[in-house]
C-alpha cells in the first residue's frame, strides 16, 4: 500500500497539466487542481491492476491497463475498451486506458458486464458473478475501432454524512478495500472519507487546552458518532476509547492512501461549529449557544443540547484553521473539497440575507484559511426539508457568500424531490444531482428507477444547467443493487437509459443466464416495487419492524382512507420527511404497488428456480422478495388482529395475532437461509473491533441499541426514534420484534377477557423493561448462534390473496 508520505511527495512534484475544461466554468480551476495531486500513472496503473487481482485473479494476464491525458478524450476524464494487438499467446488480449485507475476500473467493469454477461454488488447482496466469463484466452473480442466512454460531468460523488454509522461503523480494513474496489467499478471519484475525525479532533482540541476527559463526554459512541459529529447529541453511547481513536485513524490513512492510488479526490470534513462544553469554560466571552432538544425523551443533559460556536466569532475561523490544517498534516494535501454542513442541522437565527451572507463568509474562511483552494461542499437538503426559512433570497444570500466557484451542493434528494428545478440551478452554484434512495439502513424492496435513469439526463441539459456531477447519498448500503447499478451508469450515460432493456440486461447477468420465468418476474417488478411515484420518502414502517406503538381503541376504517394529511416526522440528522397519514389515527405502512403484482413475481421467481440452485445472487434476491411479500403480508394481519379487537371479538384477535407472530417465525427462518440477512454478522463485527471485555460490551451494546430503540427511553415512553434503523435479520426477527408483538397482542387480548381498556402505559412498561434488558445482552454465545445460516430446504410461502397461505419449497441450496 502507498504510505501517505510518499503521496505527499508526489503530490508535490507532480506539475499542474493545463486542461481544457471551459465548459466547466466555475469549477475549471478546481479541477485542474485536483489533477495535479494525483498520483503518478504508474502508481494508479499498479492500483487498477490490484484490483483486478481481487477481483479476478484468475484473468491477470488478460488485460493491459494503461493512463493516458484527458486530451486523448477532449479534456474529458475517459475510458477507452480495444482489442490487445497480440503478438505472443501469453500477451494480454484487452487493452484499457483511462484517464485515471477509477477510469480504467471502470473500463474493466463495463466491459465485464457488457462482453462477458458478468456481475459485480456487495458480497452481503450476493457478491459477484464470474461464472460466464470465458476462460483467459478467449474473451470475446471488440469492434475494430473498440469503444471510448466519457463522462459526462465531472464527478460521481458517494456517501451521506452518516453512512458512516449505519453502515460503516464497524468495518476493518479487509472489508473497507473491498468497497475501495468497489467504488473503482462503480466509477466513484468523489467519495466521503470521515473515519477518524474524532482522532484529528483530539489533537485540535488540545491545542485549545481541551483534555481527552473533556472529550469523553463530547464524542458518541462508535454507533453514533455521525450525530455527535452534527451537533445533534453527546456522549450518546461513549467515551469512545484511545484505542478505537488511534485504530480509526490508522484506517483512515489506510482508505485515503487506497482512494489516492485509485486517482479518487477524497472529500474530507470541516467545521460545523459543534464544540465540547469544555470551550465555553475556556473561552467564557465567546458567542457559544447551548441548542435545544434533539429527539430525546426527557431532555437528558448527558446527552442533550449541545453546544454550537457562531460562526461570526473569531475562535471559529481560528478552529475551523486548525483542523483543516491538522488533517493535511496527518495525510498531505489530498484534497480541496471539503464538506461542511452548519446550516442544515440549525436554521440561522434571523433570515436576513444579508446576516445569512455573513455567517457563510465565516464558514467558507474557516475553510479556506487552513486551504486556500478550498471548495465547500454542502448538502442542499435543508432548502428541502426546512423550505418555510430557505426562501429564494436566503438561499441565494448563502450560495452568493462564498466566492464564485468555491461552493459545489449535493441536491441530495435529486431522485424524488429535486431542489435544481425550483432554484433557477441553484442561483449558478454548480451542483451534484444526487440519489438518496434509503434511510437508516433499512432492508426493504425499492425504487425509483424511471426517475434514475431520466433526471440526471434532464437536469444536464438543460437550460443554463450547473450540473457538475452524479451522486449516491444513501444513509445505508448493501441493499437493492439493481438501484446501485443503475445510479452508477449515469455517470458515464449521456442519454436516457431505456429501462425494461436494461433490466434484462442486468438480470441475465446478475445470475449468469437467461431464465425467462425470472425475466418475466423482474419486468414485473420494474413496473410495481421499482417503479414508486408517490414522493414519499421511503423509509420501511412495516408492522413487524416499526410496531405501532398506540392505543386501537378509537374505531377506524379497515380500508385506507382517501382522505390524507401531510406530516413532518424529524428523524436523525434534524432531517424532515413528509409522510402521507390517514386522517384517522390508524397506523400507515408505505405500500405503494399492487401486491398481487408482486405475487406473481414470486410466483415467477421460484418457478425459474431449479436452473440457477447454485447462484448465490438468486438466493439473495429471492430470500429479499419472499421477505418483501410476507411483510406486506403481515401489515395486513396486524389490521385484522386490530379491528378485532375493536369489535371485542377475541378469537378472532386471537387467530390473527397468532398468524402474525407465526409469520415472524416464518420470516426468521427464512432470512437464516443467507448469511447476508443475520444479526450475529453486525453483533460479531462490533465485538471485532474491541480489544478489553468494557469496549466488547460497549461496542455490542450500540450495535443493539442502534437497530432497536436508537435513543433514549423512559419507564413509560420509548425513544422517539425507536425502529428508525430497522432491520430485517434473522435473530432480531426471533429475539426481538417477535416477543415485542406478542407482548402488545396479549394485553389486548387480557384487555377484552377482563372487559377493560387497553393498557397502553403497562404495555410500554413492560416492552421497555424488555428491549433494555435486550439491549444489555452481551452473551457472545447468543450472538454466534445468530452468526450462521442453515440453507437447507426451506419452506417459503406463496400469498393467496384474501385467502391464506399456501407452502412452496426452495429447490435445495449448496
């Protein structure tokens, strides 16, 4: 691996290659900046040749790789596909040249999938599919004149500010190179890198006469540090150890190190204005404002409230410095893109322009004192989610604060709401069409493909576009790769993508054959799961994993009603999401296609099942739709349990709870079938990383909390933002969800065999009582018990509507 030293040097004696990229406007000079700190083209070519070796070892001897200049491509970054001209039996027989390794992995990738009907995802989505590549020797040969790609924008941008904590937490070096790699395929050159802040951090602080101590109550825990890092809480799940900060920061000049060689411009934070308490001692005449109450039950001051330094202060710019420029000590100067976020966790306190232009010179001179060719880049969400402040002259006031050219925005939520449209192109400020796709990690079957595949495309040419780039914010990863696909490929597309071709496309090669049953049950799915137009953002509120915690007493209709209202729910990251609820009281599960549809696509799936046994993408895939089918399934269950009891018919409540919880149990075994689906695999990972019993039992005990009730509890009340990362896995499924809904449903029906009201506050005291014990559970040997999958014959179900369930079998998996 290329020590970060040495990076520095290159970086260094690498001379600025003037490059024509006028079309760019803005950004033209921050490009050609970034150019000039990559590394040389013998060190990429050696990364891109890494990676296939990983990848596939068996084909070194193949491919040539080889880095050539954006003239070759007009200015443009590129990859070029031809025919190795060979002159020996040993040559390589593909040749690939890019203008960076992400370009020439990309290269590598396209041609994989296009030539040789290849797949590459996450291994937790059924990993790779090699199997119909020709043996070396044989790979199938292009036209003469073979194929050049350019992009169409400069950057495709990957991460959301808090991937960090649902997905990546827990990750050690082995399983960050795989997704380095990944990244490479998917043509990512613009990517997050915000492991090991909190150990820069340290060092800062220290120089401001800030102890670790102090810092223990500043920082979260490992779970959760993505919101301590926002402001949004405090020592949430902490201390965190000396250990996991020097480990963190270890890895992230690991990761750097791997983005550097690869030729990717790693984005790196900046400061916010979230400060320990400690400073307001240190520094008693500075302008530092205690926040409010973020999310918690009872304003606990442990954790809540925290502590935020105006940016008009002059100790921000001095902090703001200082951590800039502690970072470029650490790693070199690898980047100036930096992303900073002040105003989308906390609304300014006035909305005069004029104050808002202020405060974003502030934030942008912080950043540009420790790097004066910083860029800011900053999630346009809050002109979004907190649209009744961000009105067109404050939007404008912000964008317009910082010099022309210095600040790139992540229209974040591009995909369902885009901000682009109503902002005249962000008043001129180049952004980054973005798909946000999914919240807190949660395992469900979604998306919104026809918009994918289209509005990059329109947002690029349009009028007087400042579209600079494509992006993938997801808050977690490793879910529905045909969404990932996809979003990936526009990055190099310059013209809509024909959707139901490339779905067959992706689908022979996802399994390494064409099945025409499974064709027929993927076109389907395009057109119902894949195809949501509602504007709802997705976040999964089935039944079984979101367990509506209310009182059914109050009659309400069993149909949904026509009659809907907006609300704003505030979830994690002071983010707010529009959710569509009835006008009653009655608990709303997002279903947004026909589920008789979707049926018939299981239906279709399993039939096609006895030619692809062997495939583990079709494992992956048809545990993920039986999931999706019965967990539909149970929403409808829960409905008939509760009405029910409303209409104090107790057998009736007492067979359909029962069919609800039995199908817990089914749902259970049948995520056992895939390891990709398994609760010990999080648990064991966390305790991975420790290295004394406390941090085992603290590490495991915020991997629990995480994906249960996230935050804090009273006696009576669960955390606000319980459910909010929930998560299909088999032993969550088993120890969790299931005894918290037999819980609910044996005091409804003690409710009506007593002929009393239903105790809703008892329920949640016993509820509560059991998800804290659950969550203190440390037992290594329960966890492994949930660490292995038994893909044995299993029995899966096909939902006759209306009707009952009705077996189906699996035909047996190696």
């Amino acid at each position: 691996m290329l020590k970060l030293g040495f990076v520095f040097l290159i970086l260094i004696l690498i001379p600025s290659l003037p490059v024509a990229l006028s079309k760019y406007g803005a950004i033209e000079p921050l490009l050609q900046g970034l150019d000039s700190k990559r590394a040389p083209p013998s060190v990429q070519e050696a990364a891109a040749f890494g990676l296939l070796k990983r990848l596939l070892p068996t084909h070194l001897s193949s491919f040539e790789f080889k880095i050539v200049s954006k003239d070759v491509c007009g200015g443009d970054s590129c990859f070029l596909i031809n025919n190795h001209k060979k002159s020996s039996q040993n040559e390589a027989e593909i040749i690939i040249r890019g203008t960076t390794a992400v370009e020439i992995a990309s290269g590598l990738h396209w041609y994989l999938k296009y030539w040789c009907g290849a797949h590459v995802s996450w291994d937790k989505t059924g990993g790779i599919q090699t199997t119909s590549i020709p043996e070396p020797g044989s790979l199938p040969r292009l036209k003469d004149e073979g194929l050049k790609i350019k992009r169409p924008v400069p950057w495709n941008y990957y991460q959301n500010v808090v991937t960090s904590s649902y997905s990546y937490v827990w990750w050690d070096w082995d399983r960050w190179e795989k997704e380095v790699d990944w990244m490479a395929l998917q043509g990512v050159n613009l990517p997050l890198a915000f492991t090991g802040q909190e150990t820069i951090w340290q060092k800062v602080f220290k120089d401001f006469n800030i102890t670790s101590d102090d810092l223990n109550n500043f920082f979260g825990g490992p779970a959760f540090l993505a919101w301590a890092r926002m402001g949004n809480l405090h020592g949430w799940g902490g201390p965190l150890s000396q250990n996991w900060l020097d480990q963190q920061l270890v890895l992230q000049k690991q990761i750097i190190s791997r983005m550097l060689e690869l030729g990717m411009t790693p984005v790196l934070p900046s400061f916010s204005g979230n400060v320990p308490a400690a400073l307001k001692r240190i520094f008693p005449m500075a302008k530092i404002t205690r926040l409010g109450d973020w999310n918690t039950v009872d304003s606990d001051p442990r954790w809540c409230c925290t502590y935020l330094l105006d940016p008009s202060d002059p100790l921000f710019v001095e902090l703001g410095e200082a951590f800039i420029r502690k970072q470029i000590k650490e790693y070199g100067d690898v980047t100036d893109i930096y992303n900073c976020d002040t105003f989308n966790e906390n609304s300014p306190p006035t909305n005069d322009p004029e104050y808002i232009s202020t405060l974003g010179a502030a934030v942008y001179k912080g950043i540009s004192k420790g790097d004066k060719d910083a860029v800011w880049l900053m999630q346009g969400w809050l002109f979004y989610s907190d649209s009744s402040f961000w009105k067109a002259p404050q939007i404008k006031a912000l964008l317009h604060s910082v010099p022309f050219g210095k600040m790139v925005v992540l229209d974040l939520f591009a995909d369902v709401k885009p901000i682009w449209k109503s902002s005249f192109q962000f008043y001129g400020t180049p952004y980054i069409w973005c798909m946000l796709h999914n919240f807190g990690g949660n395992i469900e079957m979604y998306g919104t493909l026809d918009a994918i595949s289209s509005g990059p495309v329109d947002a690029r040419v349009s009028a007087n576009s400042t579209m600079v780039g494509v992006g993938m914010c997801m808050e977690g990863i490793e879910q529905n790769p045909i969404v990932y696909e996809l979003m990936s490929e526009m990055a190099f597309r310059h013209k809509k993508v024909e959707v139901p071709e490339w779905i067959k496309s992706y689908c022979n090669r996802r399994y390494g054959k064409a099945v025409h049953q499974v064709e027929a049950a993927w076109e389907i799915l395009y057109h119902t799961i894949y195809n949501c137009t509602d504007g709802i953002a997705d976040h999964n509120h089935d039944f079984i994993v979101m367990f509506p915690d209310w009182d059914p007493s109050t009659n309400f209709e069993t149909g949904v009603s026509n009659t809907q209202k907006k609300i704003n729910l505030l979830l994690p990251g002071n983010r707010r999401y529009l959710f569509q609820e009835t006008a009653s009281d009655k608990p709303q599960a997002h279903l947004w296609y026909p589920s008789d549809d979707v049926i018939k696509a299981l239906q279709l799936f399993l039939a096609g099942g006895k030619n692809l046994s062997r495939s583990l993408t079709y494992r992956y895939d048809l545990v993920d739709l039986t999931r999706q089918v019965l967990s539909k399934l149970a929403n409808q269950l829960y409905y008939k349990a509760v009405t029910s009891f409303q209409k104090k018919n107790i057998e009736a409540l007492r067979f359909h709870s029962n069919t609800f919880l039995q199908l817990i149990k089914d749902i259970d075994v049948l995520l056992a079938s895939d390891d990709n689906f398994l609760l010990g695999t999080w648990l064991e990972s966390a305790k991975k990383l420790a290295v004394n019993p406390s941090e085992i039992k603290q590490y495991e005990w915020n991997a629990r909390t995480q994906v249960t009730m996230w935050f804090d509890t009273n006696d009576t009340t669960q955390s606000k933002l319980h459910d909010y990362a929930n998560k299909f896995w088999s032993g969550l499924m088993e120890s969790y969800y299931l005894p918290r809904a037999s819980t609910y449903f044996n005091h409804l029906i003690e409710s009506l065999r007593q002929n009393e009201k239903f105790k809703l506050i008892e329920w949640r005291k016993q509820w509560i009582s059991q998800s804290n014990k659950w969550q203190e559970e440390w037992n290594s040997n329960q966890s492994q018990r949930w660490l292995s999958a038994t893909p044995s014959l299993l029995p899966l179900f096909c939902i006759v509507p209306h009707v009952f369930l009705v077996n189906f079998c699996v035909p047996k998996l190696p």
